[in-house]
C-alpha cells in the first residue's frame, strides 16, 4: 500500500508548478485530502522532497559542478555547450535553481509541516515527528541554497543589495492560494533558516555517521540529527555568526565522535575508495541515488560521473581539474589521487579527469555525499581563526592527519590562516560544490584558471539572475542588479 501510494502521489507532485515559487498539487489527481490522510501519505511526500534534491539540474549535477567552473577549479576539455559559459562567467551564465524544483521540494515540505500533526491523520507520533523534522531540514536547505545563489550574505552586500529568495512557508496546493510576492531579505530567509535546523533538531533522531538504513538505525539517506547541527554550522558561518558556527560545529563533532585528531575521518590509504562506498564512510547526509532516478541514457548525458570521469567508454568526460588546482597539492596530499592524469583528443598536454564520481553503482550512477564530517573541522577552523588560532591550526591539522600531510606551521595566524583554511577547504572539496561560494562569502574576488579574468567581488555577475519569465510572471518580483 505504501509503495502504491507513492507512486501515486509522486505522479501528483511531479505535476506541480515547479517552475516558479508558485508550486501547486493539480486538482485532476489525486487530491492531498486523500492522500495525506495517513502517516504512509506524508512519508511518500518525503521521499517526493528527497528525489527533488537528486534532479540533474540540483544536487545531481548543478550544484556540483558549476560552483568549481564559475571558480577555478575545473576546466572545459570538450566544447558540447554545457558550462562553457560558466568557465567565463559570462552573463546569465551561473547557477540556476530558481525555476527547479527547488520551489517544489519547499511546498513539499510546507505541506508536511503544516499538516502531518492534524489528529485526523492516522500513524505512529513518534514517527510523526520523524517526517516533520525532516520537512524542516529540507526547506532549510532549499532556502539555503536559494540564498547563496541569489543573494549576498548578511554583512557582505554590495551596494546595500540585500534581496534573497521568495519567502513560502505554507503550501499551494491550488493556483487560487498562489500570490505574487516580493522577496525577503538576506536576513529573515537566514533567520528562517536558522528556526528550521532548530526544530528539526529538535524532532530528528540520530544517525551514525557513514550508515545506510538498518533496523536500529535510521541511517544517513534522510536527514538526521547531525545533518541538522552540520548545516546550522554551515549556516552561522555564512552568516558570519562565527561563536555560534564554532559551537554547532562542536556539538555536532561530539554527537558523532569526531576527535581533536582526526578521530572519525578516514585514514588516507581509503580515502579514494570512500567515494565509491555506500554510503561514504564520513556521510552526515547523503543523497540516495538508484536506477529509478533515471535511465542509462540519462546517465550518459548527465550524471556527474559522466562529466568528470572517463573510466567509462560512453562517458563524455567534458569537464576536469584546473592545473591550478593540481598544482595546489602538496606531495604526498591523499586528495589528489582523486584526480587521474590522461589526456584527451584536441586537448594539449595532460589532463585530469575525477576519481570521486566514479558512477560505482552501474549506468553512470552513485550516491552523492551532501554533508561530510571533514567540513566540520573547518567549520570549525574558520570559526577560530581570528580569535583563537591555535584552536583553528589544531583542527586544519586533524584533518591533515587523515589526508596523508604533516601538521601547518606552527605560528600561521590572521589572513595567512584564513588562506590557509580556504585552500584546505578548496583541495577537501574539490568537485563537491564550495569553492566559488567559498570565495563569495568572504567577500573576495572570483579568481579563475588559466587565461580567464577574475570576477570582482562587486561585479553583477557574482549573484545569479532570476530567470526573465519569473520576472515577467511575477510584477512584484525584483531583479537582480545589473540583469534588468
């Protein structure tokens, strides 16, 4: 029965309005007074909000990619028109998740936690709860997202700039409850943010660290305690609240058992093999991607495995690490064995092509890890720097410890150990989607590989545009500068 009724409600939901804020549930299927009406109705509106997050133009390519071309990690090596523009950033050539189904997931969400605790829905309380905490971590990070790509951080406007994402917190569930409205600022989409990690923290359970589901264990596939507290961290760090950033982090590192020394991380002879295990073994949360989620055809046209990698015959391998980037390893750094040297037809000299997305599962496929325990310790290092350095060299060199190299020099303090933790933070999560974020939420200039220019930090071209139909459907919905 709950199988069926997935099915049927993921048709409804794949039907939505997702192109636009303005997500609704079609009134020709099935309508959410029925499928809702019992607890199996809203855990297949969950898994709904989990696949939303795999889609090729999210979590299972986008938000991977683009962030390490529009910065200077990766390079083009074959001109099919995927990212060409990203590497030059060139105008309206950036992330786009705004017209997704980014909004979707977020009405999907807004459904479970507006109606799930309703006495006329039958099922476990307990379990209740569950479902509802994950709502929330869920609409955390599809705001969180929304945030970075289209708005500044608090504290880094330019221009006073301070717009984020449409603010949605109760579900559409028919086009006459969709309204055009303006959008929020940076701050009360963070400060939402912040309400939902606290009260998913609040109702989820926890999870081991690097575990699938199991009778005992609820398992790193669906968001989880330590998600939520890793995320909190992130968050308070883009925000620059940097004694909150440095508490959650903590908290989350004891909930898990990540020691001072690296305890908890992998040793560096499996680092390379960990991305090819299900789950990675330092997974806080981590995308369960099967065959249903696509086709092989699929696969080859879109999977990450099929961009970076060409381990497979039918790859098209169009995208591998910048030289500035390998030329970033230290001898002997275990993260550079993610990248295998080869070359390719009409390409001069070598070229690297990933080891992390290695499509283990077959047809190009594989999980992708969205929160790992190493980004906790510089959560944590980034945090401590500017007023407790010898707290943040302790856990750069923890993590060093487990990636193969000798602890960072001992007096390294102020904006050599900031650098120092943006270069960590750039070898640790190559292909993983930080790096231009990474630099856009200090402030800095976009820097580049090769022979492309830099991006100031305030050229428009830092902040994606809201795509033109959204501007054109919605008369309150303001523009990004420098798009009009």
């Amino acid at each position: 029965m709950k199988k069926q009724l997935y099915i049927i409600y993921a048709v409804a939901a794949s039907a939505t309005v997702a192109c636009t804020d303005l997500a609704t549930t079609p009134r020709q299927t099935l309508t959410p007074e029925v499928a809702l009406a019992d607890l199996s109705g809203y855990e297949a509106l969950a898994f709904s909000m989990y696949s939303r997050a795999n889609n090729f133009d999210y979590y299972g390519q986008t938000m991977m990619i683009a962030p390490e071309i529009l910065a200077d990690n990766l390079r083009i090596l074959a001109n099919t028109g995927r990212y060409t523009g990203e590497e030059a950033n060139g105008e309206r050539e950036h992330i786009e998740i705004w017209d997704t189904d980014v909004y979707g997931g977020i009405n999907d969400a807004n459904l479970i936690i507006s109606g799930i605790d309703n006495e006329e829905v039958s099922g476990d309380k307990d379990w209740k709860a569950i479902i509802k905490g994950e709502a929330y971590f869920m609409r955390a990070l599809f705001y969180f997202d929304l945030s970075r790509v289209y708005g500044y951080e608090p504290g880094k406007e330019v221009n006073g700039f301070n717009l984020g994402p449409i603010l949605r917190l109760e579900p559409t569930t028919a086009a006459s409850q969709a309204d055009f409205r303006t959008r929020a600022t940076n701050v009360q989409v963070y400060e939402q943010i912040e309400q939902d990690l606290l009260n998913a923290i609040d109702l989820l359970p926890y999870s081991t660290m690097g575990k699938g589901p199991a009778e005992t264990e609820f398992g790193v596939y669906r968001a989880n305690l330590g998600a939520a507290l890793t995320l909190l961290a992130r968050l308070y760090l883009y925000w620059g609240k940097m004694a909150e950033a440095e508490a959650a982090a903590s908290a989350a590192m004891n909930l898990l058992g990540l020691t001072s020394n690296g305890g908890g991380l992998v040793a560096p002879g499996v680092y390379v093999d960990a991305f090819s295990t299900p789950p990675h073994p330092e997974s806080i949360f981590e995308l369960e991607l099967r065959e249903v989620d696509w086709n092989s055809a699929d696969g080859v046209n879109n999977s990450l495995n099929s961009l970076t990698s060409n381990n497979n015959a039918a790859a098209q391998f169009i995208v591998g690490a910048s030289d500035d980037l390998i030329q970033a390893y230290e001898e002997g750094d275990v993260r550079r064995d993610t990248w295998t040297q080869t070359t390719v037809i009409g390409v001069e000299g070598p070229v690297y092509a990933s080891r992390k997305w290695t499509g283990y599962k077959g047809n190009f496929l594989e999980n992708i890890p969205v929160l790992r325990a190493s980004e906790l310790y510089l959560i944590r290092a980034e945090a401590r720097y500017a007023t407790n350095p010898a707290g943040a060299r302790a856990d750069i060199n923890a993590l060093r410890s487990r990636r193969g190299l000798e602890p960072v020099d001992a007096v390294l303090s102020g904006p050599a150990l900031l650098n120092r933790i943006l270069l960590e933070r750039r070898l640790e999560f190559a292909l993983e989607g930080h790096r231009f974020f990474d630099l856009k939420r200090n402030g800095r200039n976009i820097t580049k590989h090769g022979s492309f220019l830099e991006v100031p930090y305030t050229d428009f071209r830092v902040l994606s545009d809201i795509p033109v139909e959204q501007i054109e459907l919605n008369p309150n919905l303001e523009q990004n500068p420098g798009y009009n």
